[in-house]
C-alpha cells in the first residue's frame, strides 16, 4: 500500500494506527495550515481569532447588542474566558458595555464605530485569503466538504466522545 500524503509529509515510515487516526490528524494539519494566513492578518491588527470571531458576532447581531452568554453561544470556537476577552476589546475602544434598559442585571456588549471599521477593513483581505486556500475546490467540493465536516462534527457534539464505552 502506498503512502498517504500526510503519511510522507510527516516523514513518517509505518502506516498510520487507524483510518480514524490519519483522519484526524489530516483535519488538525489543514487547519493549521488554513488557518495560518488569517490569524497573520488578525495579528497585524491585534486581534486573535477569536476576538474577530467575537467582532463579526457583534457585527450580525439584530438588534445591536449582546450578553456575555449569547455571544459565548454564537462562537465558532470555545475560549475559556468571555470577559477577560471582551475587556482587552473594550480597552481596544472596539466594544463598549452597557446596561439592558429592560433588565439592569444584564450587560449588553456592542460593536463600537471603531470595531465596525476594523471589521470592515478586514473583509476583503480575509475574502482573498479564504478563496487563496480553497478558491482551487469546485463549488461542489466545498458543498460535499462542508457536509463531511459537519457530520464528523456530530459524535463530538453529542457529548459522547471521551466517555467509557461498553
């Protein structure tokens, strides 16, 4: 059997343990790779990715507005730590902190007119940058991958994986 394509790029001369095994470790190498480009341009900016992802939260959010919570609920990946994340925004002058009129005991986080033009001065490099990594996929590559990884998504969102079996 020949080598897979990570199996050489890792230089690595026995065969992978499982096809579950070289799976995964072929998904965390491209996202690394994928990855490596617009956490570049985010730096540049001094965001991390999940400060922009928070960002680009505030931005779609109708009406203007989030709590802590919500925000949490919406990212595409966890952080350990919402407030200390939105503090360094906030002393970024790109969120600003205010009261719910309907309920004083929640704090709404919103985009600021300066984080409005920072998302939007990152738009088009990341638009190139997402297109520069996968622009090479026909439309139905990236339907079809899409779907893949959402299913392979699925056991790890069921709250199963990790979990003794049998």
């Amino acid at each position: 059997m020949s080598k897979s394509t990570l199996q050489e790029q890792l230089k690595k001369s026995a065969p992978f343990d499982s096809l579950p095994q070289e799976t995964y470790l072929n998904l965390l190498r491209t996202h690394n790779m994928v990855a490596a480009a617009p956490s570049q341009l985010l730096k540049q900016h001094g965001l991390s990715s999940a400060q922009y992802n928070v960002l680009r939260i505030l931005e779609a959010a109708d009406p203007p507005g989030l709590p802590c919570l919500e925000i949490v609920s919406r990212m595409v990946t966890r952080v350990p730590d919402i407030t200390r994340l939105i503090d360094r925004l906030k002393d970024a002058g790109l969120v600003s902190r205010t009261r719910s009129q309907t309920d004083r005991r929640v704090i709404r986080i919103k985009l600021t007119k300066k984080g409005e033009s920072l998302i939007a001065e990152l738009a088009a490099p990341l638009v190139d940058i997402h297109q520069q990594n996968l622009g090479h996929m026909t439309k139905a590559e990236m339907i079809e991958l899409n779907r893949l990884l959402v299913k392979a998504r699925e056991a790890a969102e069921s709250g199963k994986v990790g979990q003794a079996t049998g």
